[in-house]
C-alpha cells in the first residue's frame, strides 16, 4: 500500500501532546505510525462487532481486508505444481 504524502508545512501533523513536532524524518515516521495505529483500531473493532454482535456484516474497505489476512495467496505456482508432479507409471515396473 502506497503511503500518502504528509503535506508540505514547517510543521508535521503530528505532535507528541504538548508543540507540534518540526518536520523530520523522526516527525514522518511517528505520523505514520500513529496512522497505522488508528487502522488497527479501526480493524479490531470491526473484527470484535463481526464475531460478538449477530448478523453484524461489517464493511472494509480492500487495504483493510488485507490486512485481516482475507487475501493471502497459497495457491501453489506453476513452478511448484511443476516441480511436485509424479508420474506414477515409473513406479509400477
């Protein structure tokens, strides 16, 4: 997933609860931690309405279904299939 761009101030976004911080690279990376932070909040408590409340369907949006592990890919490759065929008529003589 691509990470937005913080927008050009003198300032980050972010503070740490007192001033904002000055922009940095120090700056950048609490501001996406904190964001990343805020989707796991969001995900976990779509994740506990969906298994505690009946009929709940909850909507996500494709980053956050990711992020849940729904499109995990185990699919073997061609390779793989490949590499783990037998042929089973050379075993029979």
């Amino acid at each position: 997933m691509d990470q937005p761009k913080i927008p050009d101030t003198d300032t980050a976004i972010v503070s740490t609860g007192g001033d904002p911080i000055a922009r940095s690279a120090e700056a950048e990376k609490l501001y996406w931690a904190m964001v990343a932070a805020a989707r796991q909040d969001l995900i976990d408590e779509k994740t506990q309405d969906a298994l505690t409340t009946p009929g709940f369907a909850a909507a996500v949006d494709p980053d956050e279904a990711e992020r849940m592990g729904a499109f995990v890919e185990t699919a073997l490759s061609e390779e793989e299939a490949i590499a783990s065929a037998v042929d089973l008529t050379e075993t029979n003589d």
